[in-house]
C-alpha cells in the first residue's frame, strides 16, 4: 500500500491534553509519528509540527481524529507533495550577474541596443542571440488536465510547472507554462501566434478534443516553429515504440497483425495514424458506439478521417464483437471496458495495451496471467507507457537543427529510437519499454529526429555533430 508523509501544525492546550493522548489518536488512526517540531512553546500551550507516516486511505482519518480531539486546535495539515509545490516549482535565473555600470551597458542600455537592431535586420539571429533557441511554452486552457478533466488554467498551472521541469532536467531545454483564461479556439490560435516570437517550439497540452486538432493543425500551418500537442503524439509515439518490441517478444509483424483501437479522442486518433504509418494494415478504432467503418459516415472530422484510408476494416459492431481474432488491443479510453472473455476471445499471444488512468480498461491482476504483453500508464506495473520518453527528446532534437515542424517522419522516428534503447538482451515479455530515466533515451530520440527533420528538408540548421 502506497505510503505517505503529512505534517500536522497542532496547538495543544496542556490543562486538556497530553502529547501522549495526541500520539495515541495518531496511532489508533493507523498513522505513525516521524518527527515532532516544537514551534511554540508555554507554560499552558504550545505549538508543534508532527511529521506523521501514513497510508494513503489512512491520512483523512489521522487528520479528523486530530480535529476532534479535545484541546488539540489543528492550525493546518500539508504534506509532501503539498510542500515542493511552495512557491512553484521553476524559476527564472540569468545566465551571468550584473555587478558594476559596465555590466549594466553590455546586457542592457545602451549595448543592448545593436543586439536588437541586428536582429531586426536578420530575424534568424533570434536564435543566437535571445533564449529563443532554446526555449518552449507549454500551452494549456485546462480543459483536459491528466486524469482530472475541465479544472480550468490555474489548477492546471501545477501540471504544466512540473512538465517544464521535465522538459529542463531531462533534455536540457527551458520551458515556460502559459495557461490561457479561455477555450475559444481562434483566441486560444491568436495568442499562441502573438507570443510566439520570443519561443522556439510551441508544446500543447491538456487541451480537450475535439478543439485540440484544430488548434495544432491552425497553429503548425501558421507558424514557422514546431508545434507539438503531446497528449495525441506524445502518447501514439511511445505506444508505437512499446508495440514494435511487443511484436519481436511475440514473433509477429505490425504487417500482418489485426489491431484494435478503444477510445478514438485526441490520443486515439493519433494512434491510430501512427500505426498506419508503421505498417499497420488492418486496424478497428473503436469509440462508444461501436467500431467506426471503412467507408461509413462521420461528423466527426478526424473520424472521417479513418473511415477514408483502407486499412480500416469494415466490420461494425461493438468492443465485444470486433476484438475477436485481434491481435493487439490498444485502450486510451475508461476502467472496465475490457473483459477476459474478451482477451480469451483475442488471437495467440495477445497483446493487451490498457492506458486509462489511473484505472485501466482491465485490472492488470486479472489480465496479465492470460495475455503475453501486458502495458499500461501506470508506474506500479511493468510496461509503464508514458510521454515522458517522447517529448523531452523530440523537442531537443527540433530545437538543435531549428526544425519547422514535427512530421509524421519525426515521430516514427522517435519511437523506433525509443524501441531501440532496449537491447536484445534485455527484452522481454515485462520490458518492451525503456525507464523515464534511462539516459540513453533522450539521446537517441534527439538523433534520430534530427536526422529525419534534414531527410524530409524541415531542419534549417544542421547541428555541429551531424557535419
């Protein structure tokens, strides 16, 4: 059972209560005392912080047998999590101090003013001379944060933060979280647009379908710098990696395989590109309704989409009916949806990607004793598919050779790089995908991106290492 820290700010009334009456509340609760801080001290009160272990189902218990104790006051309860979000998680620090006049007249008036003249006579030098070569936004209205949904720009402000982190630790590339007050597609178009100078790359995030494919297919039309809404790509690159070393595991070819798709939004759609693109020639999108059809007819435009290429198959029918004789089910869709009748009903060896989070289309404990490779989003089981493998790497590679966009080329790319991380030797049924910290992967997914960008001709700069 997962653990966890929470401090407990007490007032404790000495003519009422003893610490050893708040220590055996705490105890009786399920939680165990860490440390103690005395904040406060006096002959009738004082003020202390406690440092308590706890489950997680267990933590709301501590806390209300604390508030109704008699003589305790709780003045605030945090924990762990709570505490490194104080004040944010990033910072802006410049790159040399100011110390003397000198200082001052080199990096700002008057020495500034011939750096900013030079690039208004070349826009390029942007790149050289600002933090635009090496700098992203991280674009969000809030509207479909994690597995949270619509909670809107400022409580996603703490996700974006901690994908900016990320972003910085893992590939080196400085990221700015902008979290827009609005979900109207052409503000949302124009305001990326006008702040888009001064950033190298445009990262979309947690922006709700079906106004996220307009938004990145608008912005990547009308701007000259990559545009990359992770939720979609980020998410179809590391499952394609995941499946490429699932079919070597199984003996079987993405050629020849029958593949069905759960959930057709954002992620699935981009899925289910990408899988064509890897050679997938017989593919079942499924959404609420059932199976969408090679030939049928959709609103939906991206669904239209899939109902035009011809490896669509054109067999209706529910999850229940087309996943007989499937190969592989990939589910980006909600818990409960997948059976084990519908796995034993699956062809040899099935390969079952179940990614809703945080509970999957089907208990892993029930489903992986009967399939061969079992993979899901979540870090307490092998195979964790997650976008963290993707996007650092992608974006230092775009950033390195000043790519124009990120091509369907790019993203294959990147996930064979990331399927190559793991070696021969280590493959197996429970490693198909790399660790988040493996130290190889952002390397060789900037490699290969950037090889591809010069190969399809949308680097404009080739970086010193490939000359």
């Amino acid at each position: 059972m997962a653990k966890t820290s929470i401090i407990a700010r007490v007032e404790l009334n000495h003519e009422k209560v003893t610490f050893g009456d708040v220590a055996s509340a705490i105890s009786n609760a399920g939680g165990d005392i860490v440390s103690i801080d005395v904040i406060r001290s006096g002959p009738k009160e004082s003020v202390r912080d406690i440092t308590v272990e706890v489950s997680e189902s267990a933590s709301s218990r501590v806390v209300e047998s604390l508030r109704n104790l008699e003589g305790i006051k709780l003045i605030n309860v945090s924990d762990r999590t709570f505490l490194v979000h104080l004040g944010g998680k990033i910072s802006i620090q410049p790159n040399l101090p100011i110390k003397n006049r000198e200082d001052l007249s080199r990096v700002y008036t008057p020495g500034v003013a011939k750096v900013a003249m030079a690039i208004h006579e070349d826009r390029n030098k942007a790149y050289s001379l600002t933090i635009k070569r090496n700098t992203i936004a991280v674009v969000t209205d809030g509207t479909s944060v994690l597995g949270l949904g619509n909670v809107g720009p400022h409580a996603a402000a703490p996700v974006m933060e901690g994908k900016a982190m990320l972003f910085k630790q893992l590939a080196g590339v400085d990221a700015f979280p902008i979290c827009l007050d609005t979900t109207d597609t052409e503000e949302i178009i124009r305001i990326v647009k006008a702040i888009s100078p001064i950033f190298g790359g445009i990262n979309l995030e947690d922006i709700a379908a079906p106004r996220c494919f307009e938004i990145e297919r608008r912005l990547s039309e009308e701007l000259d710098i990559p545009v990359f809404h992770d939720d979609q790509h980020g998410t179809a690159i590391v499952v394609t990696a995941g499946l490429i070393n699932a079919l070597k595991v199984v003996g079987k070819r993405m050629d020849r395989i029958r593949v069905v798709v759960n959930g057709v939004g954002a992620a699935g759609v981009s899925i289910c590109k990408m899988l064509l693109g890897a050679g997938v020639r017989h593919l079942v999108p499924v959404d609420r309704d059932g199976a969408i059809v090679r030939g049928g007819k959709y609103d939906n435009p991206m669904w239209q989409w899939l109902a035009n290429q011809p490896q669509v198959e054109d067999q209706a029918g529910s999850l229940r009916e087309v996943i007989k004789g499937a190969d592989v089910f990939i589910g980006v869709s909600r818990p409960g949806v997948l059976t084990l009748e519908d796995i034993r009903n699956m062809a040899p060896d099935p390969i079952v990607f179940a990614m809703a989070n945080p509970d999957p289309e089907i208990d892993p404990d029930v489903a992986m004793p009967h399939v061969r490779v079992f993979a899901t989003g979540r870090s307490d089981y092998p195979n964790q598919i997650n976008n963290v493998l993707a996007f650092p790497g992608i974006f230092r590679g775009v950033l390195d050779c000043r790519a124009r966009c990120v091509n369907e080329p790019i993203k294959l790319a990147a996930a064979r790089a990331i399927a190559s991380v793991v070696t021969e030797h280590e493959l197996n049924e429970h490693y198909i995908i790399p660790s988040i910290f493996n130290e190889h992967v952002v390397a060789k997914v900037r490699r290969a991106v950037i090889e591809a960008a010069i190969l399809t001709g949308v680097a404009r700069r080739t970086p010193p290492d490939f000359r």
